[in-house]
C-alpha cells in the first residue's frame, strides 16, 4: 500500500514539475518554434527512441516534418533548439559571450578528454587557445605541407598492393596515416601508427566515437552513479587509460628530445637566459604545439601540469585525426561515385603539376587547387563530417526574426538540416561541387565552426585534405566498391568501413 502511495506521488509530483515548468517563460519562448509535443519529465525520448544511431536521422526527419526549418526537441529534461539557417547560425557562433558548449555535449566528451580547450571556458580556455594559435601559423603549414608529401610513400606502398585484389577498407589505412602525421607535425614525434595499426590507441579509437555518442544521446548521461550501471561504463574507462597512456608516451618522447636540446643549447651558452619564445623560434624553428605546452609558463608562474597538457594532447589528436580522415575518406568515395567530377579535380592537378605529376607539392600549389577545395566543401556538405556543433545560452539570444532563443537552452547548429536548408542551396540533393563558386550566405557553411570559439587548426585541417587528396588523384583512379552503411555518430562514419578500388594512372605505372 505504502509503495502504491509512494508511485502516486512521485507521478503527481512529475506532473505538477511539468505544469510549471509549460508555464513558465522558458517554455513560452520556446514553443514558439515548431517542434513534436514532449512528455513530462523524458522529454521526446519516445519519438528519438534508444538506439544513439538512429537518434541523429530522426531528428532529420523532425526537421523535415516541421517545414525544413529551426526546431526544438526535448532530450530528457534538457531543451534544445536545432538551428538551419545561416543568419541565425550566425548571431550563434559570433556572439563573443555565449561561448559555453551544451551540458550533454561535455557530459559525453569530458570523460575522455577532461577539461580541454574544447570543453573548458573563461582563463583555462583563454590561455591554452592563445597557447596552441601560433602552432598553425605560416611557418607551420608550409612544414606540414611539406611533411604530407614526404610521407605519402609509406601508405601509397599498402594501397598498391592491392592492385587488382580486393577493394581497400580506407579507414585502416588513412586513420592511423593521420594520426602518425599529427604526432610530427604537431607533436615532434614518431609514433608509427601505419606500422603497427594493433596498438591499443588505434584500436581504441574504433570504439569511442561509438560510446561518446551513446553518451550524448543518454537521458541519465549526467548522473554519474547510473552511468556506472550502463553495459558500456567498464570499456569506456578501459578505452581512457589506453588513450591516456598514448598521451603520456608523446610527451614523454617529447619532452625527452626537448631536454637534451635544452642541455645543448646551456652548454653553449652559458652565460645566456633564454625565455621560452626565443627558444621555440631560435633553436626549435618555430617548434611544435607541444613544445609550447611543455614549456610555457601558467599566470601563477609555475610550469603547465602535465594533466592539461595530457588533456589536450589526447583531444586534438583524437579529433584531429578523425574528422580529417573521415572527411577525407568521404571525398575519394564521392570521387568514386561521380568519376566525371574526378576527372575535373585530376584535370586541375594537371593544369598546376604540368607534366611533372609526381612532384610534392607546394603550399602555393595547395592555394590553386580550387576546385579541389570546392569538392571537399561539397563533401562536407553532402556528407556532413560533424553532425551538430552548439552552445549552451548562459542569456536570452535573439534570433533574426525576432524570437527568442531562452536561457538554459543547449541551441544547436544542426549541419545535417543546414546544408540541405532550400533556401540556402538549389537542389541540395544533387552533389555540385561548382556551387562554392556562386555567391552564398558567409554563415552557410561553417564546418569548422565561427566567431571566437572556430577550430584553430582550420588551416592545418585543409592543408591536410589537399596535401593527401591531390597525392591521391594523381596517383589512382578511384573505383566504387561495396556500398557503405553510414552511420550520423559525433562524426559520420559508416559501420562496415570504406572499401575502394585504387587503380594507378598510367603516369605513375
């Protein structure tokens, strides 16, 4: 009788919460935005249901059942706004105060990444922004530049060996491709990922994009104690100490070239005390992010801890690493699917390589591969590599047409509704790469984000995909083999992998 009672007034008590808070000046805001009626307490658990890869294709389809346009959806008792059009997306990402990301967002992430750069807020996140942004300036590019050329013979050795075989997997290969040129151009050191792709780190990383988006999608994801409860909780921390202990090995490696470099340089010069930026430029040519974080000096005098240094070791090579491949991975399958669109990317590398097409190229040769650019943009578009990026509003934000976007509410830029918005692009289901040279809103397509909290390594980012996709073309002919099943995780990948036909080019035979 007591439990019965009990049940009851908790039911009660749910339904009282709710009514309050259907009255309340938050929600009033925000069901002026259309949106499918949430329960009390859960939300819209039961139209997103439980399965986390299926959660981003239904809310593709809320968009479209609510006239392609700006949304809410209730995830548990959080409240969020799905943002699709790029002058809202713009008053978003430059406001220069909302720049908290959503509590599901850092729920999902923290865990493996702590307090980084991409979670943390106010002087943590001043300090190592300002730390990291002279690592992707000119001098650093042009070595990466550089370094993408020189290494491509190590992966072009793999991918003709299966030369009129079975098609290529591309993720087994490109993943651990990027990852080895992460850890030397941003880290200064040698990992061999390519060679040794059983290291726990590479197999790591298959797992966790899965998890961190179970995790984002979890109604009880902040509640630490039934986090414990879940199948996945004894693989996730499995999954960070391997990812941890990598981080832990780069910097020891590291740190370890650093210190006999600085011994050198004491004993030749004795009577001379270097601050920390001289040294990077004089002795470490600009050096690496890494040595900025090693030896740079926090406000209150003393060295950086090696635990924020771990932390953001461990994000920008995870999501570094990811994106770029998987981004990069898309672009060669779309290749292979619109050969004539191929054709028109390896005829510009013509008009830039002449007849020399196996010589590295320079950045100035990257800056001329526009229409290459234009089709990594479409396929970001096509097949948006991160699905939603976001804020949590710490203040009321006021929308273009006036509405109001409430405090307390995580407001999504959702990429998947945006690059298919009609009123952003003619026909955005048919692939057309020549559509990034017509004029369009600045604020249509910013995969890499806008306003003060951009991706730093934006530039390194596209560097990367010219540097590696121009390798490619030159080299291969790129075939279609089985099709893929794609999958909208944290980032959009497809669950049985990428499998390609390489065919070299008569030129490189």
């Amino acid at each position: 009788m007591f439990f019965l009672l009990l049940v009851v007034v908790i039911i009660f008590l749910i339904f009282i919460q709710d009514l309050v808070k259907k009255r309340g000046y938050k929600w009033k805001k925000l069901s002026e935005f259309p949106g499918d009626t949430p329960l009390p307490l859960i939300g819209n658990v039961f139209d997103i249901g439980f399965d986390a890869d299926e959660a981003s294709v239904i809310l593709i389809k809320m968009w479209e059942r609510h006239g392609k346009q700006n949304f809410r959806v209730s995830v548990g008792s959080e409240d969020w706004l799905m943002l699709s059009e790029p002058e809202d997306i713009k008053i978003l990402l430059n406001d220069n105060f909302e720049l908290s990301k959503p509590l599901e967002r850092n729920a999902s992430m923290k865990p493996f990444f702590g307090c980084s750069v991409s979670s943390s807020v106010g002087e943590r996140w001043k300090t190592i922004r300002k730390l990291m942004t002279p690592s992707f300036h000119f001098k650093s590019l042009k070595r990466a530049a550089d370094d993408y050329s020189k290494h491509i013979d190590s992966l072009f050795e793999i991918i003709d060996s299966y030369e009129g075989k079975s098609p290529v997997n591309i993720y087994t290969y490109i993943k651990p491709y990027i990852l080895d040129m992460l850890t030397v151009n941003l880290f200064g050191v040698h990992m061999n990922y390519l060679k040794n792709r059983e290291q726990p780190y590479v197999k790591s990383t298959k797992d966790m994009i899965e998890i961190i988006t179970y995790n984002y999608f979890s109604y009880w994801r902040n509640n630490k104690y039934l986090v414990r409860l879940t199948p996945l909780h004894t693989k996730m921390q499995n999954i960070i100490k391997d990812i941890r202990k990598n981080s832990t090995d780069i910097i020891a490696k590291r740190r370890k070239i650093l210190n006999k470099i600085i011994e050198e340089t004491k004993s030749n010069n004795k009577n001379i005390d270097m601050d920390y930026d001289t040294f990077i430029e004089d002795k470490l040519s600009g050096g690496c992010l890494l040595d900025r974080l090693i030896l740079s000096i926090s406000p209150n005098g003393d060295p950086v801890k090696d635990r924020m240094i771990n932390d953001e070791i461990t994000l920008t090579l995870f999501t570094g690493h990811l994106t770029t491949s998987m981004t990069m991975c898309n672009a060669m399958y779309l290749m292979s699917l619109y050969p004539e669109e191929q054709q028109k990317v390896l005829d510009e590398q013509k008009a830039i390589f002449g007849k020399d097409l196996n010589r590295q190229a320079t950045t100035q040769d990257l800056n001329d591969m526009k229409y290459l650019e234009a089709f990594i943009k479409e396929t970001i578009r096509f097949i948006p590599t991160v699905p939603r990026i976001g804020r949590q509003l710490q203040n009321d934000l006021k929308l273009s047409d006036g509405r109001v976007a409430p405090a307390g509410t995580s407001v999504i830029v959702f990429y998947n509704g945006a690059a298919r918005n009609p009123r952003t692009y003619t026909e955005p289901e048919i692939f057309k790469p020549e559509r990034f040279f017509e004029p369009m809103h600045p604020f249509a397509f910013v995969p890499f984000s806008a306003g003060p909290r951009n991706c730093v390594a934006f530039r390194y980012a596209w560097i990367a995909l010219k540097a590696t996709l121009s390798n490619f073309v030159r080299r291969y002919e790129i075939l279609p083999g089985p099709e893929p099943k794609f999958a909208i995780r944290m980032v959009t990948e497809s669950t049985n992998g990428l499998h390609l036909h390489y065919k070299k080019r008569d030129i490189c035979v």
